[in-house]
C-alpha cells in the first residue's frame, strides 16, 4: 500500500496485493470484485482471534477497530460516523432505508427506468398494502433518467424519489447530482443505490445531497461479501423510523417504552458478522488509499479500450448507454447466448457475467433486449488484460 499513490497508480503493486491476477482476468467486478490482500488478511486474523478467544470475547478485544469502520465508510463518501449504518448486504440497507420512509395512502414514488430489479420488487410489494404510485421517470437521450423529466414529475404528492446511480445492465451513470438538487428543492426524500459507484467512482453525499444512500462490499469497493452499509442523512434520521429494532438500535426504557439511537445505527441489529465488517473496513480505507478519483479515471479509460475493441470486431453489438459511462461495458455476441458465452470464458479463465432482463425490466424491454454480455473492469486490470478480452470474445464468434 505503501507504493500506491492517489495521483500515480501502480498497477504492479495493486495486482501484488490481488494475488488471482497471476492466473485469472477478472472482468466481473460488477458481479463481485477480487479482494486486495489486505482484506482477507483482515477477515482471517480475526476468525483465528475468535477461534482462540470466543466470540464476545474477540469482539470486545477489537471494539476500537469495529468502532473505525463506521469512520472509514463515512470518509469514503463524505458522511459522519454517526450517518453510516453497517448491514449484511446493499439489498439489506436499501430494504431498510425503504420500509422506513412513513408512506400514506396516494403518495408517489418516482424512480429511474433502469432501476433494479430488487428495488421495483419492493414498489410492487408495497402497492399491494398501500395505494401508492410508482412512476418510471423517462430516459433522456442519452439513455440516462432525463432531469427535465424529473422536474416536470415532481409535486407535493412525491414521497420518494429512488434512483440506482449505475445501472447493472450497463454502463451509464445516472445524473446523481442533478437529481439531488431538484429533490433537494421539494419535500421528497432522495435515496440512492449507489451499489456500483462506491469504490468505482468518487461519491460525495453532500455534494449528491442524499437523504439515504446505499452500497455493497463486495463489487468495486473489494470488500467481502455479505456486507454493505446505509448513510443516512441527519435530516432524514428525524422522520424516519426503523421496520425492526432491537437491544442495538434501542434501549428499553420502561416495561411499555423504549428509545431509538440517535443515530443510524437505529437502523442495526445486534448481531452482525464481526470479521467481515472490520474486512469491509480495510476495503474502505483500501479505496481512499487507492484515491477514488484515480481509480475512476483508471477504469474508465480501461472500459473505453474494451468498448473500442469490442466495436471494431464484426457480430458483437455494444449496448452501452449513457452520457458518463463508467466500467461496466455490456454488448451482445451474433450466434451466442450471454450464459453460454460467459461458460466459455471462465474455462479459459476470465470471468466475466451476463445480465438479463429480469433485472432491470422497464428499461431492456424498451430496448428489446432479453440478456446482454458484462464485462466490467476495475483498476488493476491491465490494458494487455482488456486486449486479451477482446480477442476472446472476437474469437467465439
């Protein structure tokens, strides 16, 4: 780590700390990305601390270095300690941060056509409750949710704008900042799965003006799986209350009452995988120490490469969209479907993954796609790497 320079990469050094690159190219970073050493280290001492000592035991020897994670997730997205709750999973956060917004009968929610599939399944899941209404802002363009569009949606009927800032199904960024600022200016709440973007991109909670954000561990960020975190904004803490609590999100009072944290960790529980969060932890300040505006510039000039070579080979067909386009490269391959072409890279050893349309309907069915090949790079992968891709994917032809 000591060779790693936020201005300067060096990619040997990170590949020396990414110990499959001597035999893989790993290309499916959106999938789950390869964990530095650092990480694993992190994750294994303390399993053996509590093979040795007991759980609690462990747990109360590493309080201190528990306790600084919540300061390593806050500083990679310009947030306080007391605004990031630890989650085992993004989906878990985003849950979370959902079922607590205090919805009644005839609000809207407005949400992005290139939303996830877990999310939509949550709006459908409460329209059978409350009668709610979700509205799919219109793309731009360019392909991202288009901000004038948003703007003429908004009313004091909104309750909710939620946006996934990168889509899984390809590689455009949708417009977060501009979206804050006009939910800013409203009485909506803003929440952003930012799944794909923390560790692949600089993300800035004040400058996005997030209400809640939500983001995993083991995609770009490197951190193990089974982990993700939840920001939420001192604003937002004061109107929302959590689905579930317990001995950690609340103290019992009195035999009939009980009071909330008065911060995010209202939204934990007081069980939670201990080696993994202190993993997510040396993930985080793995990223800062990386720099996250090198590592965008790195892997966007990487994903450019791909997107070049793919479109210069005969029968594969990009399907990329976005005005800002960021690692993940998506396409299709004439006379292959994505599973089975995927198959036949990983026996050559690269990974990379496919998305169908059960994962972002709205948008794949507008564009008459059923599945699509992902490809998504991260710093450490090398141009020689993303040459070799290319030559693969051409040669399956």
């Amino acid at each position: 780590m000591n060779d790693i320079l936020a201005s300067t990469l060096d990619i040997q050094a990170l590949r020396a700390d990414t110990p499959a690159t001597t035999a893989l190219l790993h290309a499916n970073n959106a999938g789950a990305s390869l964990q530095p050493q650092p990480v694993t280290d992190t994750v294994l001492n303390y399993l053996a601390l509590e093979q040795q000592r007991g759980g609690y035991e462990a747990a109360i020897a590493r309080h201190a270095e528990r306790e600084a994670v919540y300061a390593d997730l806050a500083r990679l997205i310009g947030a306080q300690s007391r605004q990031i709750a630890i989650t085992d999973s993004a989906t878990r956060a985003w849950n979370l941060a959902f079922a607590s917004v205090p919805f009644r009968p005839g609000d809207r929610i407005l949400t992005s056509m290139a939303e996830y599939a877990s999310n939509y399944l949550a709006f459908l899941h409460l329209q059978e409750r409350l009668p709610v209404t979700v509205t799919p802002v219109p793309s731009d363009e360019t392909g991202q949710l288009s901000v004038r569009a948003l703007a003429d949606l908004l009313d004091d009927r909104v309750r909710l704008v939620a946006v996934t800032h990168i889509p899984t199904n390809g590689g455009l960024v949708n417009p977060a900042a501009a979206i804050g600022e006009l939910v800013a200016d409203s009485q909506a709440l803003f929440l952003l799965d930012a799944c794909q973007s923390v560790g692949q991109m600089p993300v800035d909670v004040g400058e996005i003006q997030a209400d809640l954000l939500t983001t995993t561990g083991r995609k770009y960020l490197r951190g193990p799986r089974g982990t993700g975190f939840l920001y939420v904004s001192d604003t937002a803490l004061d109107v929302l209350r959590p689905p579930i609590a317990d001995l950690f999100g609340a103290r019992w009072t009195e035999r009939d009452s009980y009071t909330l944290r008065r911060d995010a960790r209202r939204f934990e529980l007081y069980e939670s995988n201990i080696a993994a969060t202190l993993g997510l932890g040396a993930a985080a300040r793995y990223a800062a120490a990386v720099g996250p505006s090198a590592s965008w510039a790195r892997i966007r000039a990487l994903a450019e490469r791909l997107r070049e070579g793919l479109a210069a080979e005969p029968g594969i067909t990009l399907t990329d969209q976005g005005h800002v386009k960021g690692g993940i490269v998506t396409f299709t391959v004439r006379g292959w479907e994505p599973p089975q072409l995927v198959e036949r890279l990983r026996a050559r050893d690269i990974n990379i993954w496919h998305s169908s349309i059960e994962s972002t309907r709205l948008d794949m069915e507008k564009r008459g796609l059923r599945s699509v090949v992902r490809a998504s790079v991260h710093y450490f992968n090398t141009e020689q790497e993303i040459d070799r891709l290319v030559e693969a994917i051409g040669s399956a032809r």
